[in-house]
C-alpha cells in the first residue's frame, strides 16, 4: 500500500489525499476525471484470489444496503499495478468527517447526539432487515454531513446472517458485548451493545478513547464482563432517560437488552428534546430553547456575588437563580438543571 501513498492517479481517479484507514484498506479523497466529481476510494491490496473475494465483500453489502443512513457505493474494479492487485471500491464522498474527529475537535450536545444517532439506527437497522451484522459499529465509523446527517460506513467486518443466527467473532474490542468476549461469536444484540458503546462515547463527549481505556486497571476483565462504562461513568449533567436508555442498550443480560435495534431506536425518538445546550466551561453554559427555537438561555456563575445566574435572551430570571456557597455547589446546581432540562 506504501506505493499508493506517493501516486498521484489510480485509475481514473486522481487522488487528492488520505481521509482515513478502514478494516484492510485505505481511504483516499479522489478526483474521479470521468464524471468530474470528488469521490472516496477505498483501496485494498489483494495479494490473491482468495483475497480479492474476501474484501469485495465489502463492497457486495454496501450495494445491497441503499440507505440514505449507509454510504453509498458506485462501483468495485479490480486494478493492477506494477504487478500488484488492487480492490477499488467507489464510494460516495462525506464531506463533515467522522464522529470520532467531531468528539475530539468540539463539543458534541446531547440533543445533536440524538438526532445523529437516530440516523445512525436507521441505517443498522437497515442492515439487520437484510441479515447484515455490522460488526464494527464505533464513531470512527460513522460519517456526518455538512448537515450532522449520519452514513454508517466501513462494513469490511459485515456478516450475512441468513444461514446462521450468529457470526465469527471480530471487530473492535472495547465495543464487544460480553458474550462475544466469553463464547467468541456476535449476533444482532451484540450490534445493539456495540452501539449502545458508541452512543455512550457521544453523549458524554469522550475524547482520546484508546487513552481512557489504556488508564483503566484490569481494562480487558472490565470489557468481558461488562462493567466497563459502570466504571468509566456518565457526565454528572447527563438526562436520567439518556442514562436508562444506554444502560438498556449495553446490559450484560441479553433478556434485558433491546431485541432489537428498531427497539432502540424507537427509544430515541420518543424523547422530547427540549434545550440544546452549548458547554462553554463548568461554570458556563448556553443553550436554545427548541420549544420555541428563539429564546437563549444561560446558565453562568458569578464567583463575586456566589450567584448562578439563569438568563433568558440576556435578562436574568432571579426565580431561577441560585445563591450558591461554593464553585463546587455551583456546578452541581449547573448540572442538575441541564440534566432536568435537556429532554422532556
């Protein structure tokens, strides 16, 4: 793959830079000089035919589950270079990057959360009604719009269930449901575990997840037997129905899980998003009233006068104001009210 790196053309694909690396391959912003449009290409070197068939698997689900949550594939070609083979696959370009670029550069509210996730249900479930497994769901994998549209994306470990109820287990370790970890094979719940994984990550703005997992003690025991978010925790500004949902989702008894991901989703949707809410520090937040999508309001400390000032559209409501003794009893006030606040 290093040759590709310094091609300027592959194909007829003029290759502008590298967005990423996926499941056994590359990913390249490319100019396709053909239809005069920017694309994505993912690139896999196949050293064989038992290769070659392996990773078109990839592109066989992508052309079976048009979605508009799922990226969408516009060809495979099989390319020789200098002897060598090489998988194309032509997907369609996302230009607002991934999840996980967004959780590391800004703060991700927990009403856009929802709103994206929503999406990114849509498209696994999807993918589950035509006996698809993910298998890798995580925010690396999932893709926004310059409108926070998600596109589930990167289905190199997807597995097709129609002659079996479970898959081999593979993917990405931190977002194994117990039971892969134990008896080594997924299912359609372990998709709803590995999704409720990823949602957590959102909702509570997890950057720099390799490094927080690498800090935990004993992390690998905590992943297999379930209690790694327990021990990780939620925001102390997080929405009790948020909490319960994701709780739900990664429960270690698979009778107490969602059965399935429509089951999931469904849960989202009928939350009633009511403020959302902009952190500017601990001690400072704004946030839109979606109530009526005009109204502003503010919640910030003033360290002199010890006061937590609630201001809406800059006048402060002294009704909802708090005297307050300390900094500490100050973000705690602050973080009640916007997890009373945030959902309805």
């Amino acid at each position: 793959m290093d040759g590709i790196i310094n091609m300027q053309k592959i194909y007829k694909y003029q290759i502008l830079k590298q967005l990423g690396e996926g499941n056994y391959g590359k990913v390249y912003k490319v100019f396709d000089e053909t239809l005069k449009t920017e694309k994505a290409l993912k690139i896999i070197q196949c050293d064989n035919e038992e290769t070659i068939l392996k990773n078109l698997n990839e592109a066989q689900v992508l052309y079976q589950c048009k979605h508009k949550h799922i990226v969408n594939i516009n060809e495979a070609n099989i390319i020789t270079i200098n002897k060598r083979s090489y998988l194309c696959i032509d997907m369609e370009l996302v230009n607002g990057g991934s999840v996980e670029h967004i959780l590391n550069t800004r703060y991700l509210s927990v009403v856009e959360t929802i709103r994206i996730f929503i999406g990114v249900l849509q498209g696994l479930e999807f993918a589950h009604n035509l006996s698809y497994l993910h298998r890798d769901i995580k925010p690396a994998n999932i893709l926004l719009d310059e409108n926070l549209n998600a596109k589930d994306s990167d289905f190199g470990l997807a597995y097709n269930l129609r002659e079996n109820l479970v898959a081999p287990c593979f993917g990405y370790l931190t977002h194994f449901a117990p039971e892969s970890c134990q008896n080594h094979i997924m299912s359609k719940q372990t998709d709803i575990y590995a999704a409720g994984v990823t949602l957590f990550r959102m909702v509570n703005n997890l950057k720099k997840w390799k490094s927080i997992i690498e800090s935990i003690p004993n992390n690998k025991s905590k992943i297999s037997s379930g209690i790694l978010l327990k021990t990780i925790g939620f925001q102390p500004y997080m929405p009790k129905k948020i909490i319960r949902i994701i709780n739900k989702a990664t429960n270690v008894t698979l009778s107490k899980r969602y059965k399935s991901i429509t089951e999931f989703k469904q849960a989202l949707e009928k939350l009633h998003l009511k403020i959302k809410w902009e952190y500017l520090d601990d001690l400072h937040w704004k946030g839109r009233d979606l109530t009526d999508n005009r109204s502003i309001i503010e919640l910030v400390y003033d360290e002199k006068n010890k006061y937590v000032f609630y201001k809406k559209n800059k006048r402060i409501n002294n009704s909802k104001s708090k005297h307050v003794s300390s900094k500490e009893k100050a973000k705690s006030f602050i973080d009640n009210f916007i997890a009373e606040n945030t959902i309805s």
